[in-house]
C-alpha cells in the first residue's frame, strides 16, 4: 500500500493530421499517428494557400464598362485596330488585347490563332493594333477581348467580335459627313478585291465578302475597264561587269502582296552570306526609304537566291523599287526597278486591276 514512485498522468497526444487535396475543391485528413481519417471538407484559403496545398483559384472580374471603338490600317496586309478608352483602361495596372483568329482551309474552320497585341497610347486612346490581316480574310470575324490586372486581380471585358467586312459595310451604309465618297468608294473597292481573292485561292469561296454589296455599294466601285497599268520592269545599265546578275522579279499574292527579286549566284565564288540586297523607294508620303535584307536560297540547284519584301503600303502599289545587291558598301550589281503595277501590268487579271482599284482609292482618299 505504499506508494514508492508518485505517478503522473500525461496528456493524450491527440490526432495529427496530413491533408490531402482531392481536387474537387476539398481535402481530406489522414492521421499519421494512427489509422482514422477525417471526412473531405471544402478548401479554406489563407494568403492564397488552404492547409492541404490547394491554391486559391480567383476568377477574373467582369468589368462591363470597358468599351471598343475601330479603324482599319491599310498597309501591305489589312490591320484592325481596336481601339480602348485610356481614362477607362489608364485606371489598370497591366492590360493587352487577346485576339482569336480563326484558320481555315478551303471552307472548313479548322482552329483559332490566339495573338496578344500590347497597347500603344495614342493620346485619349490606346491603339491594339492586329496585323497579317489579307486579302482572302477580310470575312474573317476577329475575337477580341481585354484582359487587365488591378491590386493582384484579374480582370476581362466582354468579347468583341469585328472583321474588315463590317468596317467596309458598316462605312458603305453611313450617314456621316466624315464617311466621305472617296472613304465609301475605298471600301466598295476593297470588298472587291477580297471576294477575288477568295475565289482566286479557294478560301471560304461559300462565303464571298462582297455578297451583302447592294446597287448603291456597287455604285462607288471604280470600273476596272478606267484602272489603266503600265510595266516598270527594268535592269538599268548601270555596272559594266556586275559580279551578280539579275535573274527575275515578280509578286506572290497568295497570302500578302509581296514583291520577289532573284539573283543568279550559279558563278558567283565569294561567299554568298556576306551579299546583302538594299531596296530603296519613295514613300506615299514623299520619303525616300530604304531597307536592307539577307539574301535566301530560291532554288539550291540553280543556285539561286532571293530577297522577298513586303513592306508597301495600299497607297504605294505603282510605287516603283529600285533593288541593288552589296557587299558591304559595293555595289556588286545593276539596278532593278520594280512595282506592284508591273506584275499587274503583265497580268492584267481582275483580282490584279483590282488591287491596283483599291489602292488608287486608297490613295485619294488619304490624299484628300
């Protein structure tokens, strides 16, 4: 009955639980000391973390104040510009443009281009400026949405949906002063010209840009019989014995008008990485551009290479380019003048007199 050691009583240790993410918004508890198990419970965040892993999950906020205003840019290829509001999007951290673009084959719709366009501030506004849009696409409804970031948060704006087509409809029905005869006969062309590109590369031919033009659209289109063109194509005699001969010029329009200028390298023994070809013209601005680019190979068994140049605008396209090869400062080759007139010129198709229709119009209306 003696007590020798005085006993204590220790506190139950209790149950430790790991927490385990189910992936369905909840978790659930696995003591590691014993064999019980805690029933799933919902997530509860702190600092953006719940006790098991899981991160928080915010969705982005809707704001439905933001709005869209557009333009077009008609360079090489057509741009659409969406336009944002700067005191509504200045008052965001962070904000860009998401565009989906739709890629299709023939007439079938077979995925969507996603292209984020960052925004230049153009004084009251801020310019998302969309390129590559061409000739075939001009149908083509463009999805565009902003998405913005404010203290840590994400934010959207409803989806925009445009296309080149309800620009050129949407002027053709306008009643504004500002919508012009000359902005009207621009896009009467430039509907046109597209439906003939369709046709010309069998791209959405079920769905031709031009099918909504009434009588009165039509009535501002240019009558291609009038569109006269004439072929600039020459090689100036201007180097006896040019180390690089000239072989062709000619356009590719399938996907942009771009301008393709060959040289024959098959004697040519220096080394071809070191020959560059400079391209100089008069803007429609009245500025003298030049542009320099690396020779590539155009046909390797011929040993011929070329330079492709795209960077005419609408209103450029009886611009003559002058193109010379260099080698470093040296001149190693005659110049050749070329247009986009000439290769309509020597083809003189309507999809060809049209372009050439859409950009004399362009070239008014900008003038004016």
């Amino acid at each position: 009955g003696t007590i020798t050691v005085p006993q204590t009583n220790l506190p139950r240790l209790g149950h430790e639980y790991k927490y385990i993410d189910n992936g369905d918004g909840t978790h659930y508890g696995d003591c590691i000391r014993c064999d019980k198990t805690e029933a799933a419970t919902a997530h509860t965040f702190e600092n953006g973390e719940c006790i098991c892993g899981a991160k928080e999950v915010v969705e982005p906020i809707y704001d439905e104040t933001l709005q869209f205003g557009h333009s077009l840019a008609l360079e090489n290829d057509i741009s659409i510009n969406f336009i944002g509001r700067g005191d509504q999007l200045s008052a965001y951290d962070t904000f860009y443009l998401e565009c989906k673009v739709p890629v299709y084959e023939g007439n079938e719709l077979v995925a969507y281009k996603t292209v984020i366009v960052e925004p230049v501030f153009n004084g009251q506004h801020y310019d998302f400026t969309l390129p590559g849009i061409t000739a075939k696409m001009m149908n083509n409804e463009i999805e565009a949405i902003f998405r913005l970031t404010k203290d840590g948060k994400e934010y959207y704006s409803k989806t925009d949906v445009y296309s080149v087509a309800e620009y050129a409809y949407g002027k053709l029905d306008s009643t504004k002063a500002t919508d012009t005869a000359a902005l009207k006969t621009v896009c009467a062309n430039l509907l046109r010209y597209g439906a003939l590109a369709q046709a010309q590369f069998n791209y959405r031919t079920d769905a031709p840009v031009d099918a909504k033009m009434t009588e009165t659209h039509k009535s501002y289109l240019t009558d291609l019989g009038t569109v006269t063109v004439a072929n600039h194509m020459s090689q100036l005699k201007d180097m006896d014995a040019p180390l690089v001969p000239w072989k062709s010029a000619s356009l590719i329009l399938e996907n942009k008008v771009v301008m393709c200028l060959v040289a024959n390298l098959a004697n040519y023994t220096g080394d071809i990485s070191e020959l560059t070809m400079r391209l100089t013209f008069t803007d429609s601005k009245g500025k003298e551009v030049t542009v320099e680019r690396a020779l590539k190979v155009y046909n390797e068994a011929s040993k011929l290479y070329a330079v492709s140049f795209d960077g005419l605008r609408a209103t450029e396209m009886r611009n003559i380019v002058e193109a010379a090869m260099y080698i470093g400062e040296t001149r190693v080759s005659r110049t050749v003048q070329y247009s986009i007139e000439s290769y309509a010129a020597v083809y003189k198709t309507d999809l060809c007199l049209s372009m050439i229709a859409y950009g004399d119009s362009a070239n008014t209306f900008f003038a004016a």
